[in-house]
C-alpha cells in the first residue's frame, strides 16, 4: 500500500482524498515508478469536478504528470530499466508515492533535469513547445499575445517565445505578477483587471494586432481575442480556467479577419511515441541551455494536494506548481 490522493465523487478541492491504495506490479508493457515529485495543473481541476471523465471511473487517483524512478518493468519492455529517472504526462493517477504506467509514455530525463523541474515543466512545458512550434510556427519578428503570462504555462511560454525573437505581450491579474512576466521574457504586460486587453493590445502594436493568441483562460477573454489577432491570425484555445468557451458561430472567424481557430491538446500531439520524444527533447534542450527556466514557486506536500489545488484555482500561484510524495 502507498499514499495517494484520490477522487470518489466529483466536486470541490475538498473532495481530494489522502489514503493509502493497492499498486499492481507492473504488467507486460508497463513500468513501475516511485514518484519523487508530482506536478499539479489545471487539467488536474477538470478531472476532479467532472469537465473531463476519467477513463476507469469513480474513485481515481488524481493528477497528470510527475517524475521519479523506476523500481520495476514489466515483461517486453526494452527501453528502460530498475533505477532510470524517468518523466512523463499521462492521467489521473499521478498524485501517488507510487504508480504503474505504460512505458511507452515516459520518457528519460537527462541529467540535468532534476525530478522536481521535470514535475513541473513536462505537461507545461510540451504544452508550450507543440504550442509554440506545431500549432502556430512562432518565428522572429512576429507578435503573440498569452493570457494568464505568469502562470505556469505563460512563464514558460514567454521565456521560449522570447528566445525566438517574438515580442510577448501578456495579460496578468496583478503588478507582482506583470514584474514575473517581465523578468521571464514578457515584453508589455496588461493588467486585466485594471485595463481593457484588446485596447492595450491595440495601443502597444499600434494597430497591427498580434500574429496568434494562446488562450488557456477560455470563456472569460472570449470572443474578445480574437479583436487582438491580425487578418489570417490564428486563436489557439488551449485551455479552459474560467470556464470552457460556449458553442459559437463560425463566421465570426470570417468578419475577425478570416481568421484561424484551434483547440489542441497534448494527448494529440505527443500521442505517437516518436512525437513525445520529439517534444520532450526539445524542451529539455531549451531547459539544458539555459534560455528557458523552470520557475517551481510553490510546493506542497502530497496530503495537501488539496489546498494546492484550491490556491491554483483562486490565481493565488504563479509559475509551476508541485506536491512531494
């Protein structure tokens, strides 16, 4: 028996329950990990009230990244063995000391990596490098907006966008988080609670607007986004904080500027095992030179996954987010 956080019926933080629960050794295909750091993330949220349906049902383990060893392989598995420091996104069933996973999901962290940066970057992380370099090719000179830039998401974003030459503009809920977003690469940054994002954004680019918005926010910055994004722009919908954005009619996207709109997910992206690869090697090349940062600002310990989970609900966290085991 391990500790783990669990889910028996969809609601509130409050339902995220400590207790101890049964691990399998691993079966043929699969690996068995002892966590040394588990990331905590929006999508955790959509999963505990119900957004999203967990695959086996009622009661789940929560979460949907983490980090750690492993201490045992199932039969066929080649790729890895006892003793290798792996990553990876796949869930629920994170937010445990320990779990069994299918191998072809995680990948080797590099000896650079620590576990706590891997548990707080490989979900936001490969969220920001398919976002940045496969949905929308961001290249030098051009503008992105990314709302909630001090996030988890948005610091990494940010810093990455930065590097490859873009300017970043990123709406912020306080001056303490427009100063983080300014110190990861945030070139203007808006106050949305204080200040209209579209005029801003208008007056910040003197009218051009902005090549793409990355939107994990959802339902409260739309439809205004999409007056921040120039003719044949794209809206990159990859998240839903405030809510998921209510079914609309799609010739807005023609009187916008016949524009382009998304709603990409990592499962898609990384869902061949070469892709992941791919994916995660970038982000730890980008992590290796130094250019990207992984700022873990708060950290908890696994019995309060639920408090974690309350302070990233209520924008009480900035940057990454991590429950030890």
């Amino acid at each position: 028996m391990v500790a783990a956080v669990r889910v028996h019926k969809f609601g509130g933080p409050e339902v995220l329950t400590y207790e101890d629960v049964a691990v399998p050794a691993p079966a043929a295909g699969q690996i068995r990990v002892k966590q040394h750091a588990c990331g905590v993330n929006f999508v955790d949220t959509y999963f505990r009230v119900g957004m999203y349906q967990p695959p086996g049902g009622l009661p789940f383990v929560a979460g949907n990244e983490a980090a750690g060893e492993i201490v045992e392989i199932g039969t066929g598995v080649t790729e890895f063995k006892p003793g290798d420091r792996v990553a990876y996104v796949i869930g629920p069933g994170c937010y445990a000391a320990e779990r069994v996973l299918p191998a072809d999901r995680a990948v080797k962290l590099p000896a650079h990596i620590s576990y706590e940066q891997a548990a707080g970057m490989m979900l936001k992380g490969m969220t920001v490098e398919y976002l940045l370099r496969r949905t929308f090719k961001v290249e030098k000179g051009m503008t992105v907006l990314m709302h909630a830039a001090a996030g988890g998401v948005g610091l990494i974003l940010c810093q990455w966008a930065n590097h490859l030459g873009a300017t970043v503009i990123g709406t912020v809920g306080s001056k303490e988080k427009a100063a983080l977003a300014h110190a990861n690469g945030c070139h203007h940054t808006i106050l949305y609670r204080e200040e209209d994002f579209v005029t801003r954004v208008k007056e910040i680019t003197g009218g051009k607007l902005c090549d793409v918005v990355y939107d994990g926010i959802g339902k409260a910055t739309f439809p205004a986004s999409l007056d921040c994004i120039r003719p044949l722009g794209m809206f990159v919908s990859f998240g839903s904080a405030s809510g998921p954005i209510e079914a609309f009619n799609i010739n807005l996207l023609q009187f916008k500027g016949s524009l382009f709109a998304t709603r990409p997910t990592l499962n898609t992206y990384a869902a061949k095992r070469e892709d992941l690869l791919s994916i995660a090697g970038e982000l730890f090349k980008v992590v290796g030179s130094g250019a990207v940062k992984i700022p873990i600002n708060q950290t908890y310990k696994l019995r309060d996954a639920a408090q974690a989970q309350r302070d990233l609900e209520s924008r009480a966290t900035s940057g990454s987010s991590i429950l030890l085991p």
